[in-house]
C-alpha cells in the first residue's frame, strides 16, 4: 500500500505559492486602494520578479494622499 505523499502536499504548496504572489493584490483590495487594479496588473505582470513584486507591496501598503478637487 503506497500512499501519494506528493498529491495530498501539492495543494496547500501551490494554494501558499498562489496567495503569497498576489499578496500585493490583497492588500491593496482589502485596504480600498484607490489604485487597486494599477497594483493587480503589476502585481500580475511584474510580480514574478522580485522588484516588480516589492513595488507592488509598498504601493499596496502605503496610504493615499487624498485628492484635492477645486
């Protein structure tokens, strides 16, 4: 009786991959970033490099500065 280790392991690896690349996104997202779909199309485009993916971080945690209408 052979258990499939690598099966029963793939999806909470791959799920933990996949929520760790788009962490960007959800912050930004979770926060109502104003930029929120700029950050996801960085994050989706460039997140795969590492300076693309800390770009999207920093801009999804930093507060926006509010707009100014005249």
């Amino acid at each position: 009786m052979q258990i499939d280790y690598l099966g029963f392991l793939f999806f909470p690896i791959f799920g933990f991959g996949f929520i760790l690349y788009f962490l960007p996104s959800i912050i930004a997202f979770a926060r109502s970033k104003r930029d929120s779909a700029s950050i996801l199309i960085l994050n989706l485009l460039l997140g795969w490099t590492a300076i693309g993916w800390v770009i999207a971080l920093i801009w999804s945690v930093k507060t926006d500065v509010p707009v100014i209408s005249r």
